[in-house]
C-alpha cells in the first residue's frame, strides 16, 4: 500500500472512531441529559463533591467539553461560583481518561456483539431510553472497531515511506508534537480520540515512547479550545476556559522538561507503548488535580482579573421604562409606547427568520425565532408591569386611561403572534427542514405572497399605534380582510392541486394548510390595534353578520373609495 493510501485509510478509520465517540455521547446525553445535569448541578456544593460530578459525568458522556459547557452555563446563570465549576473541570479532566483505561485491553472481540446489541435496541422504536442506549451500544462497537482498524493500518507502516518520514519530524521535536497533538484535538474537538490515536500509533512503533508522550500532552492542552469557542462572548464561561487552560498548560511545562525520565518511569511500570501512553494520559491530569484542587480560590481570583466583568445588555431588557417617567404619566406612556415598538422590530425579525428558514431550509434562522420570542416575552412582561404602576395613579384623565389601554392591548397581541411564530410556525418549519419537504412553486409563491402582505400589514399598524389616525385604521382592517382573503384563494388552489394528484402538494398538505391559518392568526393580531381607535368614531358594527333588515351594501365603481362601518 503507498504512503498517500495509507494516510488515507488512516484518515478514515479516525474519521470512524471520532464517529463513535459522539455517538457514545449523544446517546448518554439523550437517555439521561436532563439527569445528569442534576447530578452535576447537586455536586456543586463544595470543590471536592464537584469534582467528583465532574468526574462521574464526563466518564458517562466521554466528553469534558460537553461538561466544560453544562459547568459553564451554570455559572453564567449565577447558580454556581468560579471555584466549585473549575473543580467540575479537574474532575472531567480525570474522567476523559477512564475511556482511554478501558480501551487500552484488547477487547476487539466485543465490538462486533454491542454493534448487534446495539442495532436491536435501536429498532425498538417504541422505547425511547432503549433506543438511545442502542445508540451508545452502537457507538462503543464502532470506537471498538476503528481502533483495531487503526492498528492493522499503521501495522506496515515501515513500508510506507510517506508515513514513515511524517512521523520521523516528530522525534527530537517535542514541542512540535505537542502542536500537532494540540491541532487534531481541535479539529477533533475530542481528546480521547487523539490520546487513542498516539496509543495506536506507539503500539505499532510508528513512533517513539516520548512522541507519544508528548501527542498526549498536545490533545490535553488542545482540549482547551473547544471550550473557548463555546463560550463565545460570556465571561464567566470564558474564565472557566481560561482557568483550565492556566491549569493543563502549567502542567504541560512542568512536564516536558522530564519527558524521557518520565517515560523511563511508565517503562518500569508497564512497559506496553499503549499503555505507557495510557497511564501517563491518568496520571497527568490526576496529578494536577492534586496540585490545583487546594489553589483553586487564587486561580478564580486570577481569572477574574485577567477577564473582569463587563456589563451585558439583555436583548430583552427594557430600554426606555424609567422610574423617573412614573412621575409623569405622559412621560411614561411615551415610554412604554417606544418599548411596545421594539416588540414591533423583535416581531418582524421573527417573520422574516421565518420566511428565510422555509426558502433556504436554513436551521439556525429557525431556531433563531425560539430566541427571539424569549425576548418578546420578557419585554412583554416589563411593558406590561410598568403600565400597571402607571394605571395605579388616580391621577389619569381618560385620554391617558385609553392609551395605557391600547398600549398594553397592543403589546399583548404582539406577544400572542409571536408565540404563533415559535410554537406553531417554527416546528413546522423544523419539520419541513428534517424531512427535506419542498413546497410546489405555487405553494410557496402563495406563501411568500402572504407573508409580504403581512409584513406590510404590520408596518401600517405600526403607524396606526403611534399616530391614531381612523383613515390607516381602516387600512390597517382592509389589510386584514386581504390577507383572509389571500388564505381562501392559497387554501383553494392548494385543494385543487390536491385533486390533481400533485407529489410536492401531497407530501406538504398539511404543514401548507397550517401555515396559511398561522399567517391569517397573526395578521389577526396586528389588525386589532385599530379597533380601539374605530370604535371611538362609532365606525365599528358589533358583528360582521348582516341584520337581515339592512340592505347589502352595493360594490362601488372602480376607482371609487368606500369607507363604511368596519365590523370586527
């Protein structure tokens, strides 16, 4: 076999570990996700219990970044300190290496049984927690499977020259072995895999003990940069990235210099490449938990002074409701009004997500409505808390009495049609997007048709909120009438495609007829801001059923403008 197809099955029996692995964690994760977040949130109490946490849930999910990120979000959400979520890290720095033991024997033989246990357990459809551990069954035999293949690879490796000349750059060059080890841990993003993969590659004399060694060192140090991009901007998270990377590269230093006596020492031990590797990959990082465990209050000191807090503006907070405009009822109703309008703006980035993720199938637009609703939400509530304090005035004449009225009416039903958006019309875009439906060209012209009407509907209650103004009032229903109409004609054509047997149409029958009515219930909402002000000029019947002594009104001339009583 050449060097480059050596590399290259190599490349894919990685591939296929890395494969296993997160099937092993998404399946742990998924039968007992909501579990072990308690059991880690209930060992935050002191250090040493949160270390064990740390420790005990990563050996299950196999990931120290999948806990590096529950640690974090706890602490973003203030629930726990600095100290106790960096022990969480000691911990799953432990736990990453009990895996490693484990595979370290010769267990080849099992991976076929648990790929079959596995695939059984999956099929049983019926039984959710059965199916996920399928699943882990599944991934175990896979790991199990990928390392035997890795071996039988690099097995005539001394043939391959291409391979052979690689790894020989590495010897006598401990630092660039820790960058390279460091390297595939990020593209990685698993540190098991790489340590697996320096035990596979010592084992078949690919390369040197203090190589491998070293690889170890380098996927221990890269582990950190998963944990870092996860963060993103949130400090707490980011310190908590920060403190295990003070910890994994203090010990990286400290241990290089003694690599070859160290190596000499695991000999003694054992003197089987893998498990060198294996033990030293246990070692290191039980040592630094010994070192850090008493040090940890200095290191969160640190931390905090290396990332001070910087003040985050909640996208949900309120930006214009003042205590000081309560003084002045005026004032304050200005100021709730402003803060109903980013509801508006909050609104209409939802519908527009909306019409992006069923053009494009785009998933994070999908999932960006769930965000953006929680903001709706919460201003919502602060609008409507503030307009209460402002009602409990005496003070209010009835102009102000009906505005503090119509404000929170308005903000009330922009609440309402943005849970439309989450609750209904984002799974069933979610559902369009698993199952890669597609929509007929005229199905989702009409679509899009009523989506645009819809956005224009919601800038003309815009103006209508802010200025009060009957003649867009009517407007603003006439939209609405469109609109209803609009979903009779789509909902039409739609039935008769149906009739004609159309694929797309047949396929997408209901998640189409949902979204129509969806559509129609939001335009609803908008619409109601203009009866508050219809009703004040007496223009509005109290049904939309014609008395039977009234005449039927006839259809005026084209181009002849009409305005009579708008029923609600």
């Amino acid at each position: 076999m050449s060097g480059g197809l050596t590399l290259l099955h190599l490349a894919g029996n990685v591939a296929l570990l890395l494969w296993g692995l997160h099937m092993v964690h998404t399946g742990i994760l998924r039968a007992f996700g909501s579990d072990l977040r308690r059991i880690l949130n209930a060992g935050l109490a002191n250090r040493g219990k949160a270390l064990l946490a740390g420790l005990g849930v990563t050996a299950l999910l196999q990931s120290s970044t999948a806990t590096g990120l529950m640690a974090a979000s706890f602490l973003a959400s203030g629930v726990v300190d600095l100290v106790p979520a960096l022990a969480v890290i000691l911990g799953a720095n432990i736990g990453t290496t009990l895996i490693v033991q484990l595979l370290t024997f010769d267990v080849s033989v099992v991976a076929p049984i648990l790929i079959l246990v596995g695939v059984i357990a999956f099929k049983q459809s019926g039984k959710t927690r059965l199916r996920d551990l399928g699943r882990v069954g599944i991934g175990l035999g896979l790991v199990l499977l990928a390392l035997h293949l890795i071996l039988a690879t690099v097995a005539p490796v001394e043939q391959a020259g291409v391979v052979r000349d690689l790894f020989a750059l590495l010897s006598g060059h401990p630092l660039l072995s820790i960058l390279l080890g460091a390297l595939m841990t990020w593209a990685a993003y698993s540190s098991v895999a790489v340590v697996l993969l320096a035990m596979s590659l010592a084992a078949a004399g690919v390369v040197p003990t203090d190589v491998a060694l070293a690889l170890v060192l380098g996927a221990n140090l890269g582990n950190v940069i998963p944990q870092f991009l996860g963060a993103g901007r949130s400090n707490p998270a980011r310190r908590l990235a920060l403190g295990n990377l003070i910890v994994r590269g203090s010990g990286t230093l400290l241990t290089l210099p003694f690599l070859a006596q160290i190596g000499t020492g695991l000999a003694a031990l054992e003197p089987e490449p893998a498990r060198m590797a294996a033990n030293f990959h246990l070692f290191f990082n039980l040592a630094l938990a010994v070192l850090f465990i008493g040090l940890l209050g200095p290191l969160a000191k640190l931390c905090r002074r290396l990332l001070p807090s910087a003040p985050v503006q909640d996208p949900g907070a309120p930006r214009y409701l003042t205590e000081a405009a309560l003084a002045t009822p005026g004032m304050a109703l200005a100021d709730a009004s402003r803060e109903t309008l980013r509801m508006v703006d909050i609104l209409e980035t939802m519908l527009r997500d909306l019409t992006e993720a069923l053009r494009h199938d785009d998933r994070k637009r999908a999932a960006e409505i769930g965000t953006l609703d929680d903001r709706l939400d919460r201003l919502h509530k602060s609008i409507k808390l503030y307009l209460t304090r402002i009602a409990r005035d005496d003070g209010l004449d009835e102009a102000d009495a009906r505005r503090c009225s119509d404000v929170l009416t308005f903000a009330i039903n922009l609440e309402h049609a943005g849970d439309i958006l989450d609750k209904s019309l984002r799974e069933i875009a979610a559902k369009k997007i698993k199952y890669r439906l597609s929509f007929s060209a005229e199905g989702a012209d009409e679509i899009e048709a009523m989506q645009e009407r819809l956005m224009a509907a919601l800038g003309l209650a815009t103006s209508v909120f802010m200025t009060g103004d009957p003649r867009e009032a009517r407007w603003l229903l006439n939209e609405k009438v469109r609109i209803r109409e609009l979903e009779q004609a789509a909902t039409e054509s739609h039935l008769r495609r149906l009739r004609e047997g159309r694929p797309e149409s047949l396929e997408t029958s209901a998640l189409h007829l949902d979204i129509l009515r969806d559509l129609k219930r939001i335009a609803a909402h908008i619409a109601s801001v203009a009866y508050p002000i219809l009703d004040q000029t007496g223009s509005l019947r109290p049904s939309r059923v014609i008395d039977e002594a009234e005449p039927v009104p006839p259809t005026p001339a084209s181009g002849t403008l009409r305005l009579p009583p708008v029923s609600r």
